[in-house]
C-alpha cells in the first residue's frame, strides 16, 4: 500500500494530482482488502491547453522562440525592448521591469522522479503525415498527440493497440530534476516561477524585428521552454503575408495569400497543443515575422478580405500553398499521407494550349519528360525554380540517409518506383548491391531526406557510377495555390475569387456562418 500511494505522489506531477478524497479512497479498510490498481504513467509532462481560438477577434499564441532552456547549461535568452520598457511577472507576483531582461536556466531537484512512458511513431517528415498516423490511432479510441521534440513523432500511451502495419517504438524514463528560469539583475540570480508574463510598451525587439506582444514565457511537453506571442489573427497577418508571397505581389494575388493564411492558421490552431500554444513561426508553419514589413498594399489586402477564408462543409479547408508547381497541380494524397481531397487535386495549371498538351495521367517517364521539357503556356513559369537541376551522388545519399543506409552495399541504385497523377514521385528506392533490404522514401519524406530537391517532379538520369542528374520542376510540395501561379493569374486579371476557385475547387469564399473556434 505504502508503495502505491508513493507512485500515485509521483504520478500527480505529470498528469495532475487526485483529489485527497480520492486518495483516500485506494487506501484498505479494516473489512476490505487492499485492491492495487496499475496507474498509466504519463507520456510527458503536463502542459495546459492554449485557450481556444474563437470568437470575432480570435488570438493565436505563435511560439516565437522554443526548447529554450533544454539544460541548465543552455544558452541565457536576452529580451531587449524595442524602445520603452519590459515589465515582467512570474506566476508567484514576482515583478521586473526595465529595457531589458537576461534569463539563465537553473536545474531544480524534483521532490520525487517523474516517470514517463510513451509508445512512439515516427519520425515523420511533415506534421500532416504525422497528424494522420494520430488520426488512426485515434480511431482506436487511443489518446494520440502529435509532438515534435526534434522531428515531428505521434505519443500514445504505454502498451496502447497499434493501429495495422504501424511501426512504433516504447520508450520510458525517469526524470530527477527540471529547468527553471533565473532572472539575472544587478544583486545577483532571482528565482522565478513559470509562466512569466512579459509586456513590451512599444514592442519587443526580436530576430530584428518588432513584436508587440503580450508574451508568455512557459514549459513545452520536453523539458524546455517555449517564448510565445499572444497576436491577434489580423496582426499576425501583416506577419505572414509579405514573407510568404512578398509584399510587391498584385492585390489579387496579396489577397489570395491573405485568405489562404487566415484559413491555415486557423484550421491548424492545434498544431503544437501539446505544448500549449497554436502555432509555430517558422516553415513549419507559416513563416511569421516583423509585422512592420506589412507595407500598405498588405494591409489593404488584409482590410479587402477581413473575415473571409475558404471552408468546406461550414470548415476551413486545409489550405496548402508553395511557391510554384512546376505547371502540374499535385492531388493532396502525393504531398502527404492523407486521405484525397475535392479540393487538393492533381490537374495541369496553365491555359488550355498547356492543358491540351499535358493532360493526366503523368505517369509514364517519357510523358513527365515532356512536360519538363515545355513551359509555353503554363501558369507562373518565370519563377527561378519552375525548371531547375541537381546532381546526387552515392555519399550525399549515404550522408542524406544516415544509418539507414549502413547496410546498403556500394555502388548504390536510385530508382523511381511510384509516380502520381500529376508526375511527382511517390516512392523513391535506394539500394545497394548486395541483398540488404533497400531504403524506400515515400511522399514528403523524399524532400525531406534530400534536401537539394526542390521538388518531387522530376526524372532521373544515371550520368556515371553513383552520379544521377535530376531534372525537374515546381519548387515546393505542389498541393493547393502556386503563389507564382497565382501572381500571374493575378497580373492577368484574375479576381480573388477566382483565383482562389481555380485552385480549391469546390470550396466556399466568404466568412464561417458560425464563430470560429479551434479543432
């Protein structure tokens, strides 16, 4: 008994105390015996959910900095005021204020260990493939998170029903200390307690940039620290929108881009909820940064379109966009492992002479070479990687893929063994010449394992032993809007709306008829 309460003690600082009723409730009476019941440990240790993200004026907290603090021995995180002055407060009162902030790290005992267990899948390429393998395991009646403590990875909890042909792994600590933050001042280290609120009276200079905040500083699910900005949707916009299709974009095209934003910010608010906040400010999410660079053409753009996103079914639609796909729209199941879409659909994007000459299927390696080939006609072609080439060799394979490719004999094979409707590669086969078992990368995995492709859309040609030249086209994973597609629709005089219908179709322009709220 004594041994039960004690791991109950343990378990409450990952998963949340019993109340002391309940307590009191495993302990034996002097008529019943003891009845012990295994208690699950926690996959990681507790974090609060971001509030919702709904009503007319919806707040996301976008992490713009994360795993600070991963060891005591991490770097100290400098806070600088934009101009003014930074007033902080930690969740015991405790109070600072000045034009700056230097926060070191200190490891803390614990009272007792925290144990932790999970069961793993991953990793995975993109947090879509991972959110589907959740889905899954969900279907199972699993609690499954999607987390990316380097790579993204699905947690469920220990000994959970895997769902068919799922590969995992189980793995389990125990952890004796935690980080906590120290304010240095003058006087010496002042022990805080998280989260530390932190507001800037004329912003918060940050990567260069300005940021006006209000800001948090608190725990992520992997020991560490996440600073976020709580920023209200249409201000994160003027964030986004330049840095992901430029602020000299035609209006048309700076509209799209804003609608297409404001739809995936919210229909991913749930991205990093294990780690309590929504999103995350770099590529892999949307890329947010100093909101100054908005310009007046972007607020206009943000102004035109307030409100309106594109949904399906009164939802908004997973809204995917790249820089340029080559002139052949990628269906949604050739980027991710995703169920398919009415709306992410693989068609050729340009005018009906380009359409005529590269219908689909793209399957066969002469009729991809063809399109690779042309570029009369196809929308967005002036973007500097709508063609492109690259060369791979066997050590940039082998470096590429790490210990998986130990066991593959030299001189390596590259082999295309899947393409989609559109061209793209969906499989992709590595091996040696030996009978060791090949390395296959499918869908996002191939970019994401050999990086110096732009894209999925292209040939292969063996140029020497272990030298391939790759010919290609798009840049980008090729689902859902081409910005330079859409710049050019847009300099041709295409309206928003239609801009948008051409690639999403089937989906609704305009604001939800009920308030938005988070998945």
């Amino acid at each position: 008994m004594i041994r039960l309460l004690t791991l109950t003690l343990l378990l409450c600082m990952g998963l949340g105390c019993r109340t002391r009723e309940e307590v009191d409730a495993l302990q034996p009476t002097e008529t019943e015996p003891a009845v012990v019941e295994q208690v699950q440990r926690a996959t990681h240790p507790s974090v609060a959910d971001p509030p919702p993200v709904e009503g007319p004026e919806p707040v996301l907290w976008v992490a713009l900095g994360d795993h600070l603090g991963a060891a005591q021995t991490a770097a100290a995180l400098n806070l600088r005021a934009f101009a003014g002055s930074l007033s902080l407060r930690d969740a015991t009162g405790e109070q600072g204020s000045g034009s700056g902030f230097v926060i070191s790290w200190r490891s803390v005992p614990l009272d007792r260990p925290l144990p932790l267990a999970r069961r793993i899948a991953g990793p995975y390429a993109s947090f879509e493939s991972a959110d589907r393998v959740a889905s899954r395991w969900r279907d199972l009646g699993v609690s499954a998170e999607v987390a990316h403590p380097k790579e993204w990875e699905v947690w469920a909890p220990e000994g959970s029903p895997v769902p068919e042909g799922l590969a995992v792994r189980d793995w389990q600590g125990s952890f004796t200390s935690t980080v906590e933050p120290v304010l240095q001042t003058p006087e010496g280290g002042r022990n805080l307690q998280g989260p530390l609120l932190i507001e800037a009276s004329d912003g918060l200079l940050w990567a260069g940039g300005r940021f006006e905040g209000p800001f948090r500083l608190q725990r992520d699910a992997y020991r560490s620290w996440t600073l976020v900005e709580q920023v209200p949707l249409e201000r994160y916009l003027e964030g986004v929108v330049p840095h992901e299709i430029g602020a000299g974009s035609p209006m048309a095209a700076l509209q799209a881009q804003t609608v297409l934003a404001r739809t995936w910010a919210l229909a991913n608010s749930h991205r990093f909820s294990i780690d309590g906040y929504h999103l995350c400010s770099d590529t892999q999410c949307q890329v947010y940064s100093d909101p100054r660079h908005a310009g007046s053409a972007v607020r206009e753009a943000i102004a035109a379109t307030e409100g309106k996103l594109l949904s399906l079914n009164n939802q908004p639609i997973s809204a995917v966009y790249h820089a340029t796909n080559g002139g052949m729209m990628a269906a949604g199941p050739e980027a991710w492992a995703m169920q398919p879409s009415i709306y992410l659909r693989a068609k050729p994007d340009g005018d009906e002479g380009w359409r005529n000459r590269h219908p689909l299927p793209q399957q066969q390696r002469k009729v991809v070479e063809a399109l690779l080939a042309d570029r009369s006609g196809a929308y967005g072609q002036r973007h500097p990687r709508f063609r492109w080439t690259r060369t791979l060799s066997g050590p940039a394979l082998r470096q590429a893929l790490g210990a998986a490719a130990d066991p593959l004999v030299s001189p390596l094979q590259l082999k295309v063994m899947e393409r989609g409707a559109s061209g793209r590669v969906l499989a992709l086969q590595i091996s040696g010449s030996s009978d060791a078992a090949p390395v296959i990368l499918k869908l996002d995995a191939i970019r994401r394992t050999l990086r110096t492709l732009p894209s999925t859309l292209f040939v292969l040609e063996a140029q020497e032993v272990e030298r391939w030249l790759v010919r290609g086209g798009g840049f980008g994973h090729g689902a859902g809007l081409s910005q330079a597609g859409a710049i050019d629709l847009a300099w041709r005089g295409w309206p928003v709306e239609r801009i948008l219908s051409h690639y999403y179709p089937g989906t609704v322009y305009g604001p939800l008829s009920t308030p938005t709220q988070s998945p």
